[in-house]
C-alpha cells in the first residue's frame, strides 16, 4: 500500500515502509490543517516531517502549550485512586475546584477526561 506513492528511504520503527501521505495535524486542540507527514504501510503509525513539527512547536510556545504535559503518580485515598492535576493543565482546561469531570477509559491503558460543565 502507497500513499502518495514516494516511499522514504529508511522503515518505520516497526520495520514497515513510510511513504509520504496527507495527514490531519492536531496538537492540543489547535487544528493545523491537512499536512504533509510519514505514514507506515504496516502498522499505520504516522509522523509529521521537521518543517510542519517546528511549525507546531512554535505556535504551541507562543500559545503557552508547549511542554504542558505532565506525568503524575497515581495515589489513595479511602477506597478511591486520585490524579491530581498540574495547575497549568487546570488553567488550560478551565477546571476548578469543584469542576465537574467525566472520566472515560478510551482503551485498556488510555483515559479521556471531559470537562462536564
């Protein structure tokens, strides 16, 4: 299977062909648009070439969103687990306390987290 029908020179980290293909950019909620990336014939994974992620990168320093992920420990209190959530994601999300959140599992190892109101 081609995209676009370029095949790049080296393989994905799976060991499939990357070709050149259209993809949808999304980075935060900010849409980039229809770019030009890598895809893998193989395993589908997909990859933004180095103009279109400095691109992102810039318009994701001058927005104050680049570098917000944070990892968090899991902890317990009572019967329940908590995820405490960093300031600057709370802040970019509009949750305070007392928010309310909907929780949902969206694979066996990927949580959603939806402001509800």
């Amino acid at each position: 299977m081609k995209r676009n029908g370029k095949v790049l020179p080296y393989p994905c980290r799976c060991g499939g062909t990357l070709v050149k293909a259209p993809m949808q950019v999304e980075y935060f909620g900010v849409d980039f648009g229809i770019r030009e990336g890598h895809v893998c014939t193989r395993c589908g994974d997909e990859y933004l070439t180095d103009e279109v992620w400095q691109e992102v990168e810039d318009k994701a320093k001058e927005l104050g969103l680049f570098g917000i992920e944070r990892k968090v420990k899991v902890r317990k209190s009572g019967n329940s687990l908590v995820v405490s959530i960093p300031p600057e994601i709370a802040r970019y999300l509009g949750i305070k306390k007392e928010s309310l959140v909907s929780l949902v599992p969206t694979g066996k190892r990927k949580i959603e987290i939806e402001v509800a109101g």
